[in-house]
C-alpha cells in the first residue's frame, strides 16, 4: 500500500517537473520565436530600404545620365548656333560687300550715262566711239613699235656711219651701267655680261672691267639682247685674264 502511494507520489511529482518545464520551455520558445519575429521584421524592412536604395540609385544614376546627355546635346546646340551664327555674319558681310559693289559700279555707270546724255551722244555712237577707240589703240602700240624700230635702225645706221668715219668711235653708254661677267670662252675670246637692251646696253659700246679696283681689260659690245650681251676683249687691252664675277662699268 505504501509502495503504491509512493509510486503516485513519485508520478505526480513527475508530471508536476513536466509541466514546470514545459512551462518554463513554452516561456523561452515564446520568447526565441518573438526575438525570430523581430529579426526577420528588422531583415525585411532593412531589405526593402536596400531594395529603396538600390532603386533610388538606380534613378540617380539614370537622371544623371540623362542630364549629361542633354548637357551634350545642349552644348552641341550652342556649337551648331554659334557656327551658323558666325556663318550668317560672313554670308552678311559677303553679301553687304556685294551691295557696296554694286552700288559703286550702279554709281559709277550712271555717272558715265549723265555724261554721255550731256555730251548728246546715243549708245550706238557710243558703242561706235568705244570700237575706234579700241582701233586707234591697237594702231599706237603698232606706231610704237615701229617707231621704235626705226629709232634703232636710224641708231644702228649713225654708228655705222660713225664707225666708218672714225674706226675707234665708242657708241655711248648710260654714265651709271654695270654689269659683272657671268661666262667667259677664252676658247673663242669672248664673254658674256648680265645687262642688256632693257638696262641700257648697246652694240659697239665700250666698257672697262674691273677686279678688286684694278683695271682687266676693256670690250667692246658685240651682240645685245633683252636681259644681257656678249662681248670682245679688244686687242692690247687683254691687261689681265678675265674671269666670272669682274665687273663691267661704261668707259667714260
């Protein structure tokens, strides 16, 4: 009888220690699961302010963008305003220039035909006048030449006649003519000089040549051209040997 009181006491005070830790278990799992709650709460919100973030970044990073584009895009339409601009200024100032142009020759046009008006003169005698103006030119520049033609045929004739009244008669020379020796044929006895017709040069004048101030010898001019003339070493007067580079002045 004892032995089974004992047994119900002891199985009593068994479930009783049960259900105190059950209790207290209960108690610590509320608690663990509430701390788990809270943490999956704290993970999820920081999550979705991460999410937020990322998001809000992303949109940044995208405003940016577009603002950097339309920055370029706005640059690049400065750029294209400012060249059209500047190519509008010059096509104004082109034109302008024309205007002025024409405004001068419009000017000068209608000066010229107030005067002819005054003169009493038509456009066909005027377009009449314009061709014998035209001619008479053209008949000048061949009186000219020919003028000039005779000039050096008369002057060729008075030396010929000079020559033959004196054998040592000198054709005169500009006072201020000088050339320098460019080649010089010992071969053949003859050199050429830089000056021609156009600085003044004539057939049979007389030049002295010169090297560092001391006289060489003295030619006589055998052929001119435009631009320069050969010359003779005349007999005794061979003083030195010629060379390239002596320089040639008129015998005074």
């Amino acid at each position: 009888m004892l032995l089974r009181i004992a047994l119900v006491i002891a199985i009593l005070a068994g479930i009783g220690v049960a259900v105190l830790n059950f209790v207290q278990i209960k108690e610590k799992v509320t608690v663990v699961m509430t701390d788990r709650d809270t943490y999956l709460k704290e993970r999820n919100d920081e999550r979705g302010a991460h999410t937020k973030t990322k998001k809000q970044l992303a949109d940044t990073t995208t405003d940016r963008d577009k603002t950097k584009k339309l920055l370029a895009d706005t640059t690049t339409e400065r750029d294209t305003a400012q060249a059209e601009a500047e190519k509008q200024r010059k096509e104004t100032e082109k034109l302008t220039a024309g205007l002025r142009d024409m405004t001068d020759k419009f000017t000068t046009t209608d000066q010229k035909l107030s005067a002819y008006k005054a003169a009493g003169l038509e456009p066909e005698q005027i377009s009449v006048l314009n061709a014998t103006n035209k001619a008479l030119l053209v008949n000048r520049a061949d009186l000219l030449r020919t003028q000039g033609n005779l000039e050096r045929d008369l002057h060729s004739t008075r030396t010929e006649l000079a020559k033959f009244k004196d054998p040592d008669y000198s054709v005169p020379l500009p006072s201020d003519l000088v050339a320098k020796v460019m080649v010089v044929d010992p071969k053949y006895g003859f050199i050429v000089l830089d000056v021609g017709q156009k600085q003044g040069a004539l057939t049979d004048g007389r030049m002295l040549l010169s090297r560092s101030g001391k006289l060489v010898a003295r030619v006589r001019l055998t052929q001119v051209e435009p631009d320069r003339c050969v010359a003779n070493v005349l007999p005794g007067w061979d003083i030195n040997e010629v060379l390239e580079g002596d320089v040639a002045v008129t015998q005074q």
